[in-house]
C-alpha cells in the first residue's frame, strides 16, 4: 500500500464508517485498489469491480486526509513523490493512473470490456463484440450500438483485430466465415476501379535472371511457374529456354538480387503475385500484391512478398530487384524516416553488463545495440522480453541505444534529450513522452542517462536507467 497525504474528488468521510485499520483492511481485500481515510479514521474503500473513475487530489499533512493506492513497487521500496506512478493490476489489463501535477486519475473500461490504448491520436478506446438479435445491416449496426450509448469502432492496430477476432469465436464457436461490423466504409473512388471482385493468384514473368546463379546444373522442369504457384512458401522462380528451373522458398531464403536481361538472354524470373485484397487475408499461399487486377508496365512494378509476420517489399533500383529479410525470428520494422529497415532481437548475455560492454557483446556478433524510434517497436521488445526471460519481474530492464546528450549534465539541467550511437535511429515524439516512458534521471541518487525496456506493470515500456552494471539490467537489444 501506497500512503500520501491526498483526498479523492467529491468524496466526503464525514459518514463513512470508522476502521482503525484502513489501509490493512483494503491490503487483505482482493478487490480494493485505494482507501481515502482521515486522522479520525473514517474509512472509505473503493473497489476494481464496482469503481469505473476516480479522481484523487495531493493535500498537506495539515488537512489530516490521506490515500493508499494498492499497487506494485520497484525494488520493494517506496518511491519519492515526483516518481509514484500506481498501477493497478486487477482484471485483464493493467492500469495506470494518471498523473497531472498534483492529481492522479483512473479510469476503466465498464465490465469486461477490453482497454486499448491508441498512441497516435493519444486516446483510450475500449471494446466489446456484441451480436444483435437479429441481421442488421451497417447503418442498423450503428443504430444498435448508439442506442446502448456505444459506438461501432474501428480497428486501429493488428493487436485490436487479433483480439475482436478471439472473442468472435468465443460468441461463435465452430462457425468460419461469419463476420462482425467494424467501423469503416469504402471511400468513392473504389467505384471505378474492381475493389469489391475476388483476388487472383498470378506469377508475373519478366526477362531476368537470379544474379551470381546459373542454371547449368538445375532440374529440368517444364512446368517451372506452375509449380512455384502451386507451391504455398515459393515467392520466385528461375528458369531459362531450355526449361532449367530453380525455386525459392521464402523460409529457405535471406536474401536475393534479380537483374533484369533481355529475350536474347533467354533467362526469365516469376514473381508470384496477387491483389491488395490479399494483405487483408494475409493467408501464407499469397506472395506478392498487386493493386488491380492487371499485369503493370515494367517502370511501374512493385512487389511484395506476403508470408511470415512482415509484409517485405522487393527493393527496385533501375534494373535491378532486391529482397531481404531478417534472419531466424528477428522482427523486421520499416523505418521512414530515414527509409531503414531494421531488424531486432532482444537477447540475454551470459553475465550482467554496463551499457559499453552490452554494445561491444552486439559487435562481437555482428550486430549493433539498436535505439527504438516508435512506440510499436518497445512494445514488441517488451512483449518479446517476456518470451526471452519466462516470469519477468517488474522494473527488469533490457538495454537499447541512447544516452543522455552532456548539456543535460549542465548546471543540473533535466532533459530529455538522448543521442543515439546506432547511426540510424531518430526518434519519433511519442516514444519518450508520458505515454510510453518514465523518465526519472536517477534513482536513490544514482545518474539514470541510458535507455531500457522495461516491465513497469502498465502501458509505459521505456524507463531512463543507470548506465553502469545492475542486477535489473539482465538483456540488450
């Protein structure tokens, strides 16, 4: 339990009951999340289950009010004032309170309904599949939902669909191909084009050959593209006049260059390709996505390949097609700015390190201690630090790339701004402020100027922690 000096917002104890052991009273309860009492012992619980806001307000001594906030604790140690972010860990999300200078905020989802939290538009969004008492169509969908005071949401991440997708099948179990609204309707300029027909699988051939790889001691086969299409993880095929043939399979491949030649060359490749409609199914038999149903100009040919977690793009340099992927199950991110790809692991040395020796542990293997430029980036660390390291504990920190530029060591100035030794990392805004960080810069009066990932009990995934060596510094990524 958490004491401050504080009262919850339009909350008076002049009736509530008097317990002598407040706080141990709610500590024992399951369901209490915060206790508001006063020097005279009125008491007054607030349970998970039963409370969907509060509102709690910092006081002095001499108002003779305080409140308990049940939540974990770092180190098993009780934080300064400016450092108290409560978590509450009831239900299936946890939940942060908010923190505006001297008031703390909660708020919850009613019921079972699931908490998202959207970084981009900075709002919370909670959700519940519902099935109406009968069919309805989408402007009837939207009637049902306002009638109940909901709305009919759209889908912001793959995480959201994933999880409206789960609680479908537990409505429907044992039923395919049955589908619940969501919010969004086809914008006009679809009414020209074929955007509501099926999607085909096509191999799209042009003059071109595998660069560095001959054909002179490869199969004969006849039926060189048909077999790639027929083939559920073939993303290209190689083949000349003579019917030579050579396939690439996606999870056999990291990497290949195809350069385009001419007729008389006699060399062909086969991208295998299908509609945009495709990346919406993301079924592994779909390779390569096109945006109509048609076979494009060479000068126009974008390719995608569409199996495995990541959608990649064949790179186009004049003549030349280059593709890429990450090795084993490294995660790949396309960065914009600058255009990178970046591909990450989270991984555990055999013994604790300071933040040079974890860049030195990357470079011996090749690699580089990366910086994260996005929130979608930490959150998969995060996620994935959990499978790295089974049972986690709170505060646990994994390394990433950033330290504390020098003139925030000036005059004792406290800034956030950090450089990144990576040489490609650049930070968007949202990855550092108060939505997915908490940025402390030190600790029991230890200097905190490097970066981790972090298990803070809550949505937040990065903290600044010491750059030395530590017992809750165990990985690098």
């Amino acid at each position: 339990m958490l004491k401050i000096f504080g009262k919850v917002s339009d909350v008076s104890l002049n009736s509530t009951k008097i317990d002598t052991n407040c706080m141990n009273t709610c500590f024992n309860q399951s369901d209490c999340f915060l206790v508001h009492f006063n020097l005279q012992n009125h008491c007054q619980l607030f349970n998970f289950n039963t409370t969907q806001t509060l509102e709690v307000l910092k006081t002095t001594k001499a108002d003779g009010f305080y409140v308990a906030f049940k939540t974990s604790l770092p180190n098993n140690t009780c934080p300064a004032y400016d450092r108290i972010l409560p978590v509450v860990n009831m239900g299936e999300d946890p939940i942060t309170w908010s923190k505006s200078g001297t008031t703390f905020s909660f708020q919850k989802c009613v019921g079972d309904w699931k908490m998202f939290h959207r970084t981009n538009s900075k709002v919370t969004v909670c959700m519940k599949p519902f099935e109406p008492p009968k069919w309805v169509n989408i402007t009837e969908a939207k009637g049902f939902c306002e009638n109940m005071g909901y709305k009919v949401t759209g889908v912001a991440t793959v995480e959201e669909s994933k999880w409206i997708w789960k609680k479908v099948k537990v409505l429907l179990p044992g039923k395919r191909y049955h589908s619940f609204y969501i919010d969004g309707v086809r914008t006009k300029n679809c009414s020209l084009t074929r955007c509501n027909l099926p999607d085909l699988i096509k191999m799209t051939k042009i003059f071109g050959k595998v660069v560095s790889l001959g054909l002179y001691d490869a199969p004969e086969n006849s039926g060189c593209m048909k077999t790639c299409y027929e083939s559920v993880d073939c993303i290209l095929a190689y083949f000349d006049t003579t019917d030579r043939c050579l396939l690439f399979n996606f999870n056999e491949t990291q990497k290949l260059e195809v350069e385009e030649t001419t007729k008389a060359d006699g060399f062909f490749v086969a991208f295998k390709v299908c509609l945009s409609i495709c990346l919406f199914f993301r079924m592994s038999m779909f390779q390569t996505t096109y945006q109509n149903d048609t076979c494009p100009s060479y000068d126009i040919l974008s390719l995608q390949v569409n199996i495995g977690p990541d959608p990649i793009t064949w790179k186009k340099s004049g003549t030349t097609f280059t593709f890429q992927k990450c090795v084993g199950d490294w995660k790949m991110f396309h960065r914009t700015g600058p255009e990178i790809t970046v591909c990450m692991q989270p991984m555990l040395p055999p013994t604790l390190l300071n933040i040079t020796q974890s860049k030195e542990y990357c470079e011996s293997m090749g690699y580089k201690l990366t910086g994260v430029a996005t929130v979608e980036e930490s959150k998969w660390i995060l996620e994935k630090m959990k499978v790295v390291k089974p049972g986690l504990d709170y505060w646990v920190s994994f390394y990433i790339d950033g330290i504390r530029i020098e003139k925030c060591f000036e005059f004792n100035q406290r800034c956030n701004e950090f450089e990144f030794s990576d040489g490609y990392t650049v930070i968007d805004d949202t990855v550092l402020n108060s939505t997915n960080a908490a940025l402390t810069y030190s600790y029991n009066y230890i200097p905190e100027n490097c970066l981790g990932v972090v298990d803070m009990g809550s949505s937040l995934t990065i903290n600044d922690i010491t750059c030395e060596a530590s017992d809750l510094i165990i990985g690098l990524n």
